[in-house]
C-alpha cells in the first residue's frame, strides 16, 4: 500500500514538474509566417524608438525582442499616444497539443503600427464589431505617417522533454521575434525607397 501511495505521489508530483515546468530539452521544426498591411503617407514621420502596448507578458517579450536589435523601447501600461514608434501586440489565439515528449502547436499573434505613437488605428480596431474590416481599415490623419498590421503565424512540432509552460512560453517568443523583425524593418524600408527616389 505504502509503495503504491509513493508511486502516486511521484506521478503527481512529475505531473506538475512537467505541467508549470518552464523547460524546453527539446527538438524543435518551428515555421513562421508574416502578413503585412499598411498605407504610407507621403514623407511620413518615424519616431525614434518603440511603445509596446500594452504592458503584458507578450508585450514584454516583443520589446525585449526589439531591444536586442537595438531599438529603444517603452512599454505602456496605458493606451496613450507616445514619442516613439506605437506597437499594439496581443495574442489571437493558442492551439496547443501536448505531452511530456512530444509536442504540437500553433499561434496566431497581431500587431497595429503607427510611425508616430498614434493609437487611433488600434483605438478603431478595438472598439470595432467587425474586427476583420477595422484591421485593415486605416484612418485618415493630420501628420504624415506610416500606419500598418502585422499578423504573424507560427507552427511547431517538438520532441524531447517539454514542459508546457515552458513550450507556450517558446511558441510566444518565436511569434515575438516574428512581430520584431517585422515592425523593425519599417523605417528602413522607408528610408531604403527614399534614397531609390533621390537616385531616380
């Protein structure tokens, strides 16, 4: 009896080492996609640097993502306009299928840009019935600007010792890199078609 009580506690307690376990010994093949949509005013204005919003797990990781590549970053705690970049960064949904060894998942994550902290797009986005349409609906506005989404899918298949918070947290860091690189690349594409421009 003794040996069979050892026996479930040992398993319980395995399961809740691999259930909150943040570890990932694991092989991965992760493949990831982007979609961008935006609309360019002429001689748009970037600002220096990036505002996350809103300050979340997820948001964290996009900024620490954009740091690395050199970017300075704020994460908003508020919905505000900001001096920086503005980066409107959440989750659309998890699919995850997991055990211990092997392990299965999918994530889909949106980002709302604007070159001049303008939140105006994500505020319409938000406050929207018709989420689809307001994505891809950009508002007219004062000061020239670059205003875009991101939506950015990322699919996996791992195997090895997994535990699932730690898999869901490298689902998250992938779709995280995936956003960066992206809204990272703006302002140089931007400046990259400006001197085309000049030359022509």
């Amino acid at each position: 009896m003794k040996k069979v009580a050892v026996f479930l506690l040992v398993l319980a307690l395995a399961a809740l080492v691999f259930y909150f376990g943040s570890f990932t010994l694991a092989k991965s093949e992760t493949h990831m996609s982007a979609q961008t949509g935006g609309v360019r005013n002429a001689n748009a204005t970037f600002n220096n640097g990036f505002c996350i919003y809103p300050d979340s797990p997820f948001g964290k990781m996009v900024a620490a993502e954009l740091k690395a590549r050199g970017h300075k970053v704020l994460t908003l705690s508020a919905l505000v306009k900001c001096d920086g970049q503005f980066l409107a960064v959440w989750i659309e949904w998890f699919n995850i299928s997991y055990s211990p060894i092997i392990a299965r998942g999918q994530v889909r994550v949106i980002a709302v840009y604007s070159s001049t902290g303008d939140p105006a797009h994500y505020l319409s986005y938000r406050n929207a019935t018709n989420k689809e349409r307001a994505l891809i609906a950009f508002n007219r506005t004062g000061i020239p600007q670059f205003q875009a989404y991101i939506l950015a899918d990322v699919s996996d298949e791992s195997w090895g010792l997994i535990g699932l918070r730690g898999y869901r947290d490298y689902l998250m860091r992938q779709a995280a890199k995936a956003i960066a690189a992206r809204a990272g690349r703006f302002e140089l594409e931007e400046k990259t078609q400006k001197a085309a421009l000049n030359k022509s």
